[in-house]
C-alpha cells in the first residue's frame, strides 16, 4: 500500500460521513416543514368567513360542514394513504401530498363558487391528511434511533402551524384580500416538497426494507426505554401485507388517537360557548380556548421524549385522562369560578395526542409497518373525532344544559384509559398474527396456481 492509499481512504470516509450527515439534515427538515404545513388549510380559513360569505354563499350551516371537513378527510386519507404505500415511497407520498395541499390551497383562493371553493378545500385537506400519515414512517425510516425527540420536534411544529395562521389571517387579508391570505400558504406546501425531491424513489424496496427484522428475529429487541426497533437484517425479496387491523393493540391505538382527538375538537368548538353561558365576556372566552389550545406545544415537546424513556408510558395516559376529568369536572360544576384553571387542567388532558404518535413508531419494528399503523389508527381515530362537537352539541339542545355532554365526554376518556393500558404495553403491533404476511399468501382465491401479482 502507498503513502497516498490511507490518505485517500480517510477522505473517502470524511466524505462519506459528510454525505451522511447532509442528507439526515436534510430529512429532518424535510419532516419539519411538511409538519408546518399540516394545518394551515384548517385554521387559515375561519378568521376570515365573514369577509369569505360576502363574495361566496357561506351560511352558518356551511360554514358549520367547512369546519368538519378537516378531521372527516384526515380520517379518509388515513384509511387510504397505506394502499399507496404498497406502491409508492413514503418520500413520494409525502411530494404527492405536499402537491395536492399546494393544488387545493391556490384553487380555492381563485374560487368563483362555494361549491369549488368546497371541492378545493377538500383536495388540499386530504393532501395534508395523507401528510400526517407519512411522517411516523418518515421518523422510523431515515431516524430509528431519535423516534422521541424527532417525534417531539415535529408534534411541536404542527402546534405552531396550527397557532400561526389565524394569527396572519387578517392582517394578511387587509393587505391584500381575503384570496391572498389564505392561498400564499401554497407557497409553504411548494418549498415541503423540495427536500424529498432528492431521495424520491418510484417504488418502496421489495418486502422488508433496511432495518426490517425478519420473522424469525421477532422479540429479540427491545430497549428497557421502549423504543422498540428491531435489528437490521438483510432485505428480502418477498413481498409483504401488512394488516394492523387484526391486531389488538392497532384498535387500542386508534381509541387512543380517537377519543383524545374527539375530546380535543369538542373543546375547540365548544369551550367558548360554555364560558360565555356562564357569564363571561367573549373576549374571556377567546382566552380560556387559547389556554387550552397553547398548552399543546410544550405537552408536544415533553411527551415524546419521555415516552421513549419509559418501558411503559401508561402514567402518561392516567396524567391526560386526570386532567380532563378534573377540567370538565371544574367547568360542569363551577364554570364562572376559576375557569382559567380548568382551561389549564383540559389543556394538558390531550397528552395522549403526543404520546399516540410516537408509540406508532415505539410499537412497529419496520417504517413500513409504521406507515401502515399509522394510516389505520388516525383513520379511524380522525373518523371518531368527528362525531365529538357534533354530538356534544346535539346533547346540548336537547337537554338544555352541559350535564348529559360532559357524561358523553366522561365515557370517551374512559375508553381512553382502557386503550391506553392496552397499547402502552411493551410489544409490537406487527408480532400479532396475520399482520405481517407474505403478499402471495394473501391474495384471494382466484389467483391460486396462477402468477399471482405482488401486492407489496
């Protein structure tokens, strides 16, 4: 060997460690500013109804089905997005669905009616939905050591996407219109794209992809923290299905995600009119729902990271559910007294939100299994959610009083602390039987003895 061989050698490996390092900042940035943009479609648009119904027909009952559009398409994209994850990258959902959100945002800003105003709002909701399936494979993929504080910082984002746009809302419109003020967000949705341009494969690599363990390497991995990954293991070329639904725990997530969602939607649609019932100002009100909206971003920073340090994250759930107990106790019973203290209290109820997605990475061996659990349980836990400011209102009317809504309310949180106990177990969705099968084995009766296609 030359002198100049070890030298060559070493910047061959600087280069490569740069390369690495590069391309990690890279998707982490990619992950960032996709989790930006998950919410600007949903809170962009309600400052600005009033100055929206003097150019389109937008009465209150529309504006109503406008505001149940955004959790009913996250449960739809939910359900749909991992059919496409058997053909497509994750890198190439997340630009398929970066693209739609853009597609959608800039098309309503140039409605001429409500009913494309409608249909493109409807486009870019489901291009975000299918953006909140992709990320907890993202994390699993490209960060299978970092799950708590990659999960933690991209949580933490979608808080400030979410807080921002109403805050820009107006001002925006007064300088250049309503239009304007809820299309530039387009923009965001463009420049998410950017960073996956790079690493975008057509397909998803055949069976197990990198880090995958095989069958045979079931249970043979787990952190005392609960991070569970598996052992890299050589990929194969069997082609795989992956059904959450026959798994237990899969369900128990998707309650989780589902009942913390539909008791955090129901508070942002109610919460202010239970305060100004009770005697306070509209301007007090608005406070006691940005206490409850705020105290997101340092549940969503928090949470994470300690559910990757603990064997079992349950006492995470209790916390949640104990908050929203002890909140809605508070404003059931004494609603004029203290309320910023029971805003507070059901403020920190929804740290099961945080906690629901990183245990979709903390209970999956593979990105792909994540992908899977992840479109299965915010599907149906989105659809669940749904149902939550509608019924609580209908409760309302019916009875006159807040009682028989808070005692809805109460069963859904225990239904979350049941759900919670279950998937806060340390284990894996994917060792339950039938959720990860050979592709060929799976496909209906038709196909046997024939050339099956590959499903995976």
């Amino acid at each position: 060997m030359s002198e100049a061989e070890p030298q060559a050698i070493a910047q061959a490996g600087t280069r490569a460690a740069q390369s690495t390092v590069r391309g990690g900042l890279l998707a982490a940035a990619g992950i960032l500013i996709v989790a930006f943009t998950l919410r600007t479609a949903v809170t962009s648009v309600p400052p600005l109804t009033g100055e929206i119904s003097k150019e389109l027909f937008l009465p209150s009952w529309l504006v109503g089905i406008l505001g149940m559009l955004p959790t009913a398409l996250f449960g739809i994209a939910g359900l749909v997005t991992p059919l496409f994850m058997r053909r497509r990258s994750v890198e190439a959902i997340a630009v398929i669905s970066m693209a739609a959100a853009a597609l959608g945002q800039i098309v309503r800003a140039f409605a001429p009616d409500t009913v494309t105003f409608l249909a493109a709002s409807a486009v870019a909701l489901a291009g975000m939905g299918a953006g909140n399936v992709v990320l907890p494979p993202m994390v699993k993929k490209y960060f299978p050591q970092k799950i708590g504080l990659l999960t933690a910082l991209y949580v933490t984002i979608i808080s400030l996407g979410t807080t921002v746009p109403p805050l820009l809302a107006v001002p925006v419109a007064g300088a250049v219109g309503w239009r304007g003020s809820i299309g530039w967000w387009a923009a965001i949705n463009v420049i998410a794209i950017l960073p996956w341009l790079r690493s975008w494969p057509a397909r998803p690599a055949a069976g197990r992809g990198a880090g995958d363990a095989p069958s045979s390497a079931r249970g043979a991995a787990r952190t005392t923290a609960g991070e569970a990954t598996a052992p890299a293991s050589p990929e194969t070329a069997v082609p795989i299905v992956i059904r959450p639904w026959r798994a237990p725990a899969a369900w128990a997530l998707a309650l989780m995600f589902g009942c913390t969602s539909l008791n955090t939607y129901t508070m942002f649609g109610w919460l202010p009119t239970i305060a100004t019932e009770a005697g306070l100002s509209a301007g007090d009100a608005g406070l006691q729902l940005a206490i409850f909206s705020g105290l997101g971003i340092p549940l969503s920073l928090v949470v994470p990271i300690l559910a990757g340090r603990l064997r079992n994250p349950f006492p995470v759930v209790v916390f949640g559910v104990a908050c929203f107990v002890s909140g809605y106790l508070g404003l059931w019973l004494a609603p004029a007294s203290a309320t910023w203290l029971w805003s507070t209290l059901m403020g920190l109820g929804p740290a099961t939100f945080p906690l629901a997605l990183v245990l979709i990475n903390l209970r999956t061996r593979s990105h792909r299994a994540s992908g899977a659990v992840s479109g299965f349980a915010q599907g149906v836990g989105y659809t669940i959610a749904c149902a939550g400011p509608l019924l609580a209102g209908i409760l309302h009317d019916a009875t006159g009083g807040w009682t028989a809504s808070f005692a809805f309310l109460g069963i859904t949180l225990a239904v979350l602390a049941t759900a919670g106990w279950v998937i806060c177990r340390p284990h894996y969705i994917d060792d339950a039987p039938g959720v990860v099968e050979p592709a060929v084995a799976a496909q209906p009766a038709r196909f046997r003895g024939d050339a099956a296609p590959p499903v995976g």
